[in-house]
C-alpha cells in the first residue's frame, strides 16, 4: 500500500494500530525496505508547541544531537528523500482553531514538498475534512490469521502458554464472542496480557468485556496524555457506561442494530436529561465526541451507527439489566427464554448479579413455556420438581432442581455411553459423577442410596445391566 500511493490517510477506530503501523513503517525504512529516511511527527506534540511544521522537524534531531539538523531536514525534504509520518490529526485540540489551523499548514506543507511520501493517521469519527492530495484508506479489522501471528509474537518464549492461548481463544466455541473483540489489535493485546497474568480466560465473560471496555473507555487516551472535547468529558467514567446501556437497551430489544442518528441523538439526550450539573444536552455532540474518543459505538454509513461489534451490544443490554434489577429487568428478561438471540445476554447477566438466586427461580418458572411443545421434556422437569419437594435438605428448590436434573443428564449420557463404549467403564463413571456431586451438594442420604448399588462385571449378560440400569435411574 504504502509503494502504491505516496499520500495515505490513515483512518481507523481507537485502537486499531494506526500508531504502531507508521512505527512499522519507519523501522522498514531505517531497515531500508523503503529507501527513505523515516520523519515521524506526533501532531499533537507540533500543535502544543506552536511551531511551524519544518522548525519543529528540525529541533526534533537537535533534540538528539544531530549535526547540522537544519541543513540536513531542508536537504531531505526539498529532495523528496524523507517519508514523513504525521500520526494522530484527532488528538489535536479543537479549541482556538487549533486543528483547523494545523489542517491549514498540513496542506500547505503537502504543496511544498510534494516530492516526500506523506502518512497521515487520524480515528474515523473525527475526520471532517477534506485532503485533496491524500488516497483515503481504513486499518482493517485483525482476521483470524493476523490474530494468530500476535499471540506467537507474544507468548514467544513461552511455547506453552502460545498453544494454550491460541486455542482458548481462535477455537474455543465457548470464546467465539470474546474473538470477536480480539479483532481490534489493543484488545487483543489485553486478552493476552489476562492470559499471560492467569493462564486462562475469566470464566465469566463479563469480565473480560468490562476490562476491555474500561481500556477503550478511559485507559487508553489517560496513558497517552490526550484530553479530548469537553462535552463528552462532562461525564464521569460511571455514566459513560450507563449512557452506553441505555442505548443498548433501548435498541437490542426490538432488534435494532443499524440505528438513524435521529434515534441516538434522542436515546442520548433522554439520558442526559437526568444527569446532574450537566449544560443543556447537546446529543449530536456527545454523539460526535462517542465515536471519535473511544469506538465503542461507530457510524457506519452517513447517519447510519451502531455498536462497534454486537458483542458489546450484547454486553450493555445485560449490564442494563443488573443495574436496574430492581425495577424488574430481570423479570422482564424472562419473555425471551428460549430465543437464541438473547442467549449471551442471559448468560451475561446471570455471570454479573451479586446473587443469582432469583434469576434461577424465575427462569425455571419460564422453562416450561421453552417444554411446551416436548411431552417427554416437561415430565423431566416435573419430575425434578416433585423429587425435589420430596427431599429433606437445607436448600433451596430451584438449587436442589439443578441438581436432579443435571443427576438425570449424567444418567442420560452414561446411558449413551453405554452404547458405543464398555458398559462397565461407562456406568462405572456415571455413578461415580453422582457420587461426587451428591458429596458437593452434602445430600448423605442419597450417597448412601447410590453406596447401595454395585456394579455388575464387564462379562455379565445384558439383564443384570438392565437391572442396575433400573437401581440407578430410580
């Protein structure tokens, strides 16, 4: 790309590696992959010093000593000798015309020294004009592949911990969501640090969706030192999040996914309405300064935004739930067991209740609208629910449920094991799950019922496993 057009504008969302890709570039040139001389300017740092663009290029080598620096940078440039690397325009401050008239001498400066390859970053929100000279491009999504090579670059000098990790999270069905995220090179550089810290993924997926929201949302613009538009900023890190459920909410319940800016500016402003010591909302603004400062919420064609991946949608709709518990969300929730498209947000939801017990209750009540249609199925869960009354023990139905159901499944596919394995190994297994969990669950009584049975021997006819088969299921 960068043989192919000598003028880029690099656009791409927060932490797409718009950075580190002129950083590449310039180690290829010192490497002499490009036969140019690397200029690398950080626009923010040449805005704040109030310097015209050459006189800052030139105290840069000052700074490091370099001898006749003026005479050298004016000899690179004039002859078209130096690819200049401009990164971050959206880190430019908008106040006093600062970035305006940093676009003014960026274009001048493109005039001039038409000669030198010229790269120019900037996030996608943020771009309002116009560089006449420039091919317009976008950093790409991480696919499967390129995610890949980052974890072995990662976890180089460990090989274990590289196979381990790039299993978890390129195969893993259970982690297909967090992938999803793993597409933006910063998150998946939190990915692996989580897993080079733990050797493996939070089993609850929201943790790792708010970590990685809180980097988008504060940690990566605070480590860069970059204050952003002051609308935005208004709002603290807590009501960031809950704007961004709001939205969700609002949205993921009636299928929306690819929302008019109409809508959102209206979502936004109804929440800010009831925010404290906040100016009169202003919700194209906010809207503005969202996509641009974190790329959590993006605009995909002209008026036309959304959530950067519908994992994070996912995400906010189930933190809506459990910040309003309350005022019966989760009750609410229950309308949709059974549609798949609400899956991860029940999982999410019940992972991030302090106490998930009435979430279980009420979803048990509602399994038998999922049962209507499976005679045999809702006889299974009746049947758990009179075994369970039946039963003297210190907890509660819907917990000593889950435990007969689950005894009936291991029944089941000990039974099916049965079938294509050695009957003996496989039951033998079977009673042994029970065992453990009766142990877990401290249900004496039952142990010492299923202490009761014994196993037949491998070589004993097909009745006397019927026999056992019966005890067990009884």
């Amino acid at each position: 790309m960068v043989a192919e057009h000598d003028k880029l504008f690099i656009l791409g969302k927060p932490g797409a590696g718009k950075t580190t890709f002129l950083k590449h570039t310039a180690l290829r040139a010192i490497e002499r992959e490009i036969k140019k001389t690397p200029v690398f300017v950080t626009l923010k740092e040449l805005s704040d010093s109030g310097m015209a663009i050459v006189p800052f290029i030139v105290h840069q080598f000052e700074v490091h000593q370099f001898p006749k620096a003026e005479t050298f940078v004016e000899r690179l440039l004039q002859n078209g000798e130096a690819i200049v690397l401009f990164d971050g325009l959206d880190e430019v401050n908008l106040a006093d015309n600062k970035r305006a008239d940093l676009i003014r001498r960026l274009n001048d400066f493109v005039y001039q020294y038409s000669d030198c390859p010229i790269l120019l970053t900037c996030r996608v929100a943020a771009t309002d004009y116009t560089f006449t000279q420039f091919e317009y491009v976008e950093m790409a999504d991480f696919d499967t592949e390129q995610m890949g090579r980052y974890i072995d670059q990662w976890f180089v000098y460990d090989e274990v911990k590289r196979q381990n990790c790039r299993k978890a999270l390129l195969e893993d069905e259970e982690n297909k969501a967090v992938r999803e995220l793993a597409q933006v090179p910063l998150l998946l550089a939190m990915l692996c640090l989580v897993y080079e810290e733990r050797g493996e993924f939070p089993p609850n997926r929201d943790e790792i969706y708010e970590e990685a929201t809180r980097a988008l949302l504060v940690k990566w613009d605070s480590s860069r030192n970059i204050a952003r538009d002051t609308v935005y900023k208004q709002l603290s890190l807590k009501h960031k999040q809950k704007l961004l459920a709001h939205i969700a909410a609002e949205t993921f319940e009636k299928g929306e996914y690819f929302l008019p800016e109409k809508k959102v500016v209206r979502l936004i402003e109804a929440y800010l309405q009831g925010v404290p010591g906040l100016e009169e909302p202003d919700g194209e603004r906010v809207l503005r300064a969202m996509e641009a400062q974190h790329g959590i919420f993006v605009e995909r064609a002209r008026g036309i935004h959304s959530f950067s991946h519908l994992t994070l949608q996912e995400y906010y709709a189930a933190r809506y739930i459990v910040d309003n518990e309350k005022r019966g969300t989760v009750a609410r929730l229950m309308r949709y067991v059974g549609d798949d498209r609400w899956r991860e947000v029940f999982l999410l939801t019940a992972g991030m209740l302090d106490d998930a017990t009435e979430f279980g209750e009420l979803y048990l009540e509602a399994a038998p609208r999922l049962l209507a249609d499976d005679a045999q199925l809702l006889a299974l869960l009746h049947w758990a629910t009179q075994k369970g009354a039946q039963t003297q023990a210190a907890y509660r139905p819907p917990a000593l449920r889950a435990f007969l159901l689950f005894r009936a499944r291991a029944r089941a596919r000990a039974l099916a094991l049965a079938l294509a394995l050695d009957r003996a190994l496989a039951l033998a297994l079977a009673l042994d799950l029970a065992l453990q969990v009766a142990d877990n669950f401290g249900l004496a009584a039952f142990r010492a019922e299923l202490e009761t049975l014994v196993l037949p021997e491998a070589s004993d006819d097909a009745e006397a496993w019927r026999t056992f088969a019966g005890a067990f299921a009884a």
